[in-house]
C-alpha cells in the first residue's frame, strides 16, 4: 500500500525508528524487509526518530533513561441500556 500511495520513505522512516527503538518487535523487520528501498533524505525533512517515543529521564528508581514506543489504542466504552 505504502508503494501504491507513494509514501514509502515516510513509512521506512518510521519502521527504521521503531526498530531501533523496539528491536524485539518482529513486525518493524518484516515491515522494513517487505518494503523496496528509498533514497536517503535530507535530514530534517521527517520527524526525528524521538517524536515516536515518550522519553524520560527520571524513574521511580531514580536517574535512567525509560524508553517506550507511542501506539494509539482504542477507548472502552460503555454500553448503556435504556
């Protein structure tokens, strides 16, 4: 689909991200491996790798750095009877 919609190098760019990020996650290494390769971008020109992930420096434990990749995710709703 990305082909289709010619928006390859956006949608490489954010698999390379969530690689380096979630390396452990099978999907972004079938998802870069069934994508055809892109030209390299200028730098810039994408969000940096980092908007994808919340970051923080300080835990409950102390200092280290806490990484975890942004999904969205769907709301329960309740189901209201009359």
């Amino acid at each position: 689909m990305a082909v289709m919609e010619r928006c390859v190098a956006p949608v490489r760019h954010v698999a390379e991200a969530g690689q380096r990020f979630e390396p452990e996650n099978k999907f972004w290494k079938e998802l870069l491996h069934a994508l055809p390769g892109t030209p390299v971008l200028r730098s810039g020109v994408l969000p940096h790798p980092t908007r994808f992930v919340a970051m923080t420096g300080f835990t409950r434990r102390g200092p280290g750095l806490v990484v975890e990749w942004q999904r969205p995710f769907t709301r329960q709703t309740e189901t209201v009877h009359d």
